[in-house]
C-alpha cells in the first residue's frame, strides 16, 4: 500500500489544505492528515476539534484518514508505515524552508517529500492569516469550508 502523511497544525483547517487533501488521495492508497502537535505554539482549538474538522471536511474521501502526533514526523511515518510525506508549496519561501525539512526527514529516516504546488487561488492563505483577518470582523467564508467558517465564527465569538 502507498501510504503517505500530511502533516500540519490545521488551526484551523483551510480550502487550501482540503485541495492538497484531495490531489493527494489522487495520488495514493491511503492519506494520513495528521495533526501535529506542537508544545509552544498556541492554537486556538484543540487538537481533537481540529481532528473533528478534518473529519467533518474529508468524508467524501475514503482513502483519508485522520490522526495526530506529538514527536517527530519521521518517527511517525516509521510507526505507521508511511512512505512519504506531502507538503504544500505555496510560495519561494515555503520552499525554502520545506526543502531543508525534506533533507533533513530522509536523512533521518530514508523517507522522501513530495511537494505539491498550491493552487494559485489559495497561494496567499495560511491559518494564521484567517485567524487574523477574521479576528478583525473580516470575512474570511469563502477560504474555509462552511462547517469550519461557522465553527471559527463561534469560536472567536467566545472569545471576545
């Protein structure tokens, strides 16, 4: 089975991830979304409600399965039998950084990074940019799925 991993923090999850989403399902047996878990960063949900919205966005694709994991990604793909991991390139920049996570996972690990080019509709957006420009009153519906916009909207809601 060709099993990959797409990792990220998914806070929360955006039509630019779900894009990714769907041409890797294209492209193998099985995909793994997973959440990664980062200490020192500060999300605004939890990693089960991003779990939960993954789920929510991916169920017309069955070969996607979602997951998380604290640690390093190339140990997670040494657990799971993953032979590659995805990543998302939307700019130069990305790329550069990217790259140098892609070297350093296969010397780690022998694992390789396929990168797919972001759709240019979605090379601006990030979760950090929709959090910022909806925390501001923005709207922001049209870069989310609606169950994940409406869960944004209320989470902010209680934050104010």
């Amino acid at each position: 089975m060709r099993r990959a991993v797409y990792p990220g923090s998914y806070d929360p999850v955006t039509n630019g991830h779900l894009d990714i989403i769907e041409r890797a399902a294209g492209l193998f047996d099985e995909v793994v979304v997973a959440v990664m878990i980062n200490k020192n960063k500060r999300s605004l949900f939890t990693v089960e409600e991003r779990m939960e919205m993954l789920r929510d966005v991916t169920p017309h694709l069955p070969n996607v399965r979602i997951d998380s994991w604290y640690g390093l990604l190339v140990d997670y793909c040494k657990a799971n039998e993953v032979q590659a991991i995805v990543k998302g390139l939307r700019a130069v920049s990305d790329f550069e950084y990217e790259l140098q996570m892609a070297q350093m996972n296969q010397r780690l690990s022998g694992i390789d990074t396929m990168f797919i080019a972001t759709n240019p509709v979605y090379s601006f957006l990030s979760s950090s940019l929709v959090k910022d420009v909806a925390t501001y009153g923005g709207d922001v519906s049209h870069l989310l799925p609606p169950a994940v916009d409406q869960r944004l909207a209320d989470r902010l809601a209680e934050t104010r």
